[in-house]
C-alpha cells in the first residue's frame, strides 16, 4: 500500500474475521508496534456463485447478446461507424 500524503511505502496486513453477534470485531497477532496509528477498512467478503448460478448467468447474457444483435440498428451500422463510435468516446475521455 502507498500513502500519497507523505509518499512512504506502508506494510499492509490482510486477515479474516467474522463479526460477533453484538456487532464487534477482535483481531489479535497485529504486526504493528504498540501504539502505532493504522487504518482499518472493513468489508464483506463477496458471496460465493455455484457453478449453476454462473452458468445460467451467462446463458442469460447469451441470450440478451443475441437480442441485441436482432435489432434494426444492430444490422444497420458499419464498422467505420463503430470504429469512429470508439474513437470519440477515448476521445471525450481523454480530455
């Protein structure tokens, strides 16, 4: 981790907990010496997807992909006009 403020390398220390039912948490073994300043950032671990969750997704998409390219303007537009579409939009982007 890099602090931008005073531009020194910072040592980061990553671990998992779980939250007590009165909403607290306790981390012990800190790799930090007594009474040094440290910020903490707390967040959720995100949900695991099972397998068939992840394929129905992505037949979802497919199938969203496949409507997308059935319609009118999908058919219409050139590859000069998407090519110019993208260099617009990495031109606004850069500004």
């Amino acid at each position: 981790m890099y602090n931008h403020e005073k531009r020194v390398n910072m040592e980061t220390f990553r671990t998992r907990t779980t939250v007590s039912k009165d909403g607290k948490l306790s981390i012990k073994g800190l790799p930090f010496r007594p009474g040094a300043k440290v910020e903490v950032i707390v967040r959720e671990e995100p949900r695991k997807i099972s397998a068939a969750k992840r394929k129905a997704l992505a037949g979802e998409m497919q199938s969203l992909f496949k409507e997308i390219r059935s319609l009118p303007q999908a058919r219409t537009i050139t590859e000069e006009e998407i090519a110019a579409e993208i260099a617009a939009y990495r031109a606004s982007k850069s500004k």
